[in-house]
C-alpha cells in the first residue's frame, strides 16, 4: 500500500518570496511521482514528474521538485511566487498500472 | 490535440437515484482512470480501464461501477445515490503505463 503526506494544508506566502509545499511518500515498491495544481472550478493540470534518473525536475513556470529517496520526499519549491501561481497543490504516487494515489493537498495563498 | 472531456459538467440527483458520467479520454490513449474528490477525503481513486479491462479497483462499494468502450470512451455509474456521493468526479486518461495522467475538467454531482 501507499500513502502521501502532504504536511501543510495552507501556506500563506507573500508576492516574490520563496516557497516549499513539503509531501512525504510511502511505498513498499518502486514509485513514481507527480506534482499535480488545481485551480477554482477545474481539473487537474500536471506541474512536473518523476519517473527515473535525474532527482531534481523542473516544470516550465519556474517551479522544481527534488526526489529524495532516503527521507522518501518530493518537495515542491519556487524560488519566487506570482499571484497566479494562488492555487491548490497536490502531490501524487503511482506504482504499477495508472493508478495514483494523492495527498491531501496544500492551498498556497499568494498575497500582494 | 483535444483534452479530456467528461459530459455533464453539472448534476443534481435526489437520494436513491443512479446517475451515469461519461468520459472521452484524449485520442490515442487507452487507459482510462476515476477518481472522487471531497473536502474531507481528498482525491480518492476509484477505478481503471485499459483496453476495456478493469485493471485496478479502489476501496469503493459495489455501488460505484464502471465500463469502458472499444474507443476508449469509459463511462461511470453511480447506483442508489446516498448524500455522501456529493462530490467532484474526475476522469484521467493516459498511454497506460507509468506515464502522467492527464485530467478532465470534472463533473460535480450533487445529491440532495
């Protein structure tokens, strides 16, 4: 079985400052992982992923994820946040099929 | 290319009703994935088709079911609506391997 942790469920953060939305995984087999970013009314568009070699990806807006396996984390980081980046964040696992199993999210409120 | 498309986008049901949600995956891809969203659950999976085969289950009553075509169009079913089955249903469609998940915009079913 699989599990994520994502420990903050809220992250206020103000306009051009550095954020980190933390996620914890657990899993008996080898995984995959995946940020996914929600916004208001909408399905889930997919921020980056890691499936195999380099531990530090990077998605196009300027956010990136480092694959630690020894403490079985994805952090999620961005060195400086918009008010468009305001928006609900999940981190997700997969095993096998197509199969993913989520976190509980973290809203990330970006304030002027 | 078309996105994942999942008709209706709204729903009101009374309790004790069934309901269908339909799902048209983006063209090429054969797997075909569920998944319940709730304040208080989260992103729960409910189940996977690939090739018109259910592959995965997740730990939902016999009440939740769910079908797949020969053009990979997958629908789902909902039997004897309970109040608790208010939720944002999500469709995923990928190539079927350990590859990203790419999402619909949901429908939001509410029973009353």
């Amino acid at each position: 079985a699989q599990s994520v942790t994502q420990l903050d469920s809220q992250v206020p953060v103000f306009e051009e400052a550095p954020v980190e939305l933390r996620c914890n995984y657990s899993s008996s087999v080898s995984v995959y992982l995946f940020w996914y970013v929600q916004y208001p009314n909408q399905g889930l568009q997919l921020l980056l992923k890691y499936l195999s070699g380099s531990t530090l990806v990077k998605s196009i807006n300027g956010f990136e994820a480092e694959f630690n396996k020894s403490q079985t984390s994805f952090h999620l980081r961005k060195p400086s946040v918009h008010i468009s980046d305001t928006a609900e964040y999940f981190c997700a696992v997969g095993s096998g099929y197509s199969t993913l199993t989520f976190g509980k999210g973290t809203m990330l409120l970006v304030s002027p | 290319k078309a996105g994942v498309t999942q008709t209706p986008r709204y729903l009101i049901k009374t309790r004790g009703q069934q309901v269908t949600l339909s799902c048209s995956p983006i063209s090429g891809h054969r797997s075909v994935s569920w998944y319940q969203q709730t304040p208080g659950q989260g992103l729960q999976f409910l189940f996977e088709y690939f090739s018109e085969t259910q592959r995965n289950k997740g730990n939902f009553p016999g009440r939740f079911s769910g079908r797949q075509f020969s053009n990979s169009r997958s629908e789902m079913n909902v039997s004897t609506l309970e109040l608790g089955d208010s939720a944002l249903y999500l469709c995923a469609s990928s190539l079927g391997g350990h590859d990203e998940q790419y999402f619909g915009p949901g429908t939001r079913l509410t029973v009353t």
